[in-house]
C-alpha cells in the first residue's frame, strides 16, 4: 500500500518536473523560463525529501528558488526589452538539438537500463544532523573539513568578483 | 525499499537531456544560463541518488550535493554580473550579435 502511494507521488513529481523543464527550454518569454525553472527546482527539492533527505531539500529551496530564481529575475527585469528569446530560429538547427538530444537520452537510458546497480539497505530514518555536522566539519577520514574552507573561500572570491565585473566604471 | 533507482536516474537523464535541448537551441544568453542550471540540478539528483540507495553508511553524494548547490549559487551571481556587463556595452545579449570575444 506505501509503495504504491510513493510510486504514484514519484510519478507525479516526475511528471511535473518534466513538464517544466520542457516548457523552460522552450517558452519564448524568458520570464515564464525562469518560473517554470522554478516548478522544475521545487520537485528536485520533492525528490530529496522522498529520499528522506530532508536538510538537503531545505537548502535546495532556500539556495536555489529562494536565491538563484531571484537573481535571475532580478537580471532579467535588468536587462529588459532584450529578454524576449525567439527560439528555433533556424529550423535545422532545432532538429539537430532534438536529434542530439534524443539520441543521447536513448542512449544513456539504454545503459542505465542495462546496468544492474549495487544497492545497499535503504534507510527511510534519514541522515541525523549530527552526523552531517560531524562528516562536514570533522577532519577524520571521510570528512570533508577542507572542502568546506576551501568552498567558503571560493564564495568570497565569487562575491568579490560579481561586484568588481558588475560595477559601474 | 521503495521505488528502484533506476526510475530517479532515468528522471534526471531525462531532465538533463533536456537541457542540453535547451543549450543547444537557445538564442539568449540568460536561457543559456537557465539551461545549464537544468543541466546542473539533474547531477545533483544523480548523487543524492547514488548516495541513499548504494552507499547508505556514509555521505559523499549528500555532501557533494549539498557543496554543488553553493558553487551552483556561486556560479549563478558570477555569470549573471557578466551578463549584466555584457549588456551595458553591447545592449544585447542575443548570442549571434556578440562577435567581439569570438576573434
């Protein structure tokens, strides 16, 4: 009975992401794109919390549609009368993309379909926060302390740099 | 066990596929953008996938995941600076009229 329950909200939330994503890729008002880039990032943060991975879905939404999608209609409200997208304004080059694009999702489906993947036990407990504190700050191995420093330092440079190219001469 | 992994890789196959539709048709550069992060969400999902279903006890697809949204966050204000640059020079960001770097 909980299978099935969960089978039919994955397949909800597939279908949806999916949607979205096309309709982003192919919505000639770049504002709409970013709206339904929206859609697709709230069911990325849907499939983390169905994994029980409930801190990452959090930071899905606060980072991504919270901070990314804000940045983008900021930049496009910026940029204004330049943000119409007329798409496939070369038909073949459309049909390459579709061609390339399917071509390589058949491909990659086939291989996924034909590989037999090393499954472990599935935890439905999820990841206790202190076991995340301590794999991100310990220093033992299979702990990731120096990325972390490594990744504050990167946002720094990336903040100083968004201004320095942004500002005005 | 739930549902088999397989069914959330073919979903992020797909989303990924996606956009590489959209990198590859997309005039704009801000639908580039928003292309890329379709691209970039679907290898989230991948090691987030990795990590609950083959690796339980440990956590390196959580925490790759979790570092990839900061450098996806990162990246964003990055290229969205460029782009705001790129339009008060130029007054387009239609990819055809931007010829000057190409050379």
């Amino acid at each position: 009975m909980e299978e099935t329950t969960n089978i039919i909200i994955f397949g909800i939330l597939s279908l949806l992401m999916v949607a979205a994503a096309v309709a982003a890729v192919i919505s000639s008002k770049i504002m709409r794109a970013a709206t339904y880039l929206l859609f697709v990032l709230f069911g990325t943060a849907g499939i983390y919390f169905s994994l029980f991975y409930t801190f990452l879905g959090a930071a899905q939404i606060t980072v991504y549609a919270g901070g990314i999608v804000v940045l983008f209609v900021f930049a496009i409200l910026l940029i204004g009368k330049g943000s119409v997208d007329i798409t496939h304004t070369s038909k073949l080059r459309y049909l390459a993309g579709l061609a390339t694009s399917a071509a390589g999702l058949s491909l990659t489906i086939y291989l996924i379909r034909s590989t037999s993947f090393v499954t472990g036990k599935f935890s439905s407990a999820g990841v206790s926060m202190e076991k995340l504190g301590n794999t991100i700050m310990g220093t033992d191995k299979y702990n990731f302390v120096l990325t972390f420093e490594v990744l504050s330092i990167l946002l720094l440079a990336c903040m100083v740099g968004a201004i320095l190219i942004a500002r005005k001469k | 066990m739930t549902i088999p992994s397989e069914y959330y890789l073919i979903l992020s196959a797909i989303l990924f596929f996606i956009g590489i539709f959209g990198f590859f048709t997309r005039r704009n550069l801000i639908s580039l953008l928003i292309s890329t992060e379709l691209m970039f969400n679907a290898v989230d999902i991948n090691f987030a996938v990795f990590n609950a279903y083959s690796h339980t006890d440990y956590l390196e697809g959580y925490i790759f995941t979790l570092f990839g949204i900061g450098i996806a966050a990162a990246e964003t204000a990055v290229a969205i600076a460029i782009i705001i640059n790129v339009y008060r020079n130029m007054h387009t960001i239609h990819i055809k009229k931007l010829r000057e770097l190409k050379h």
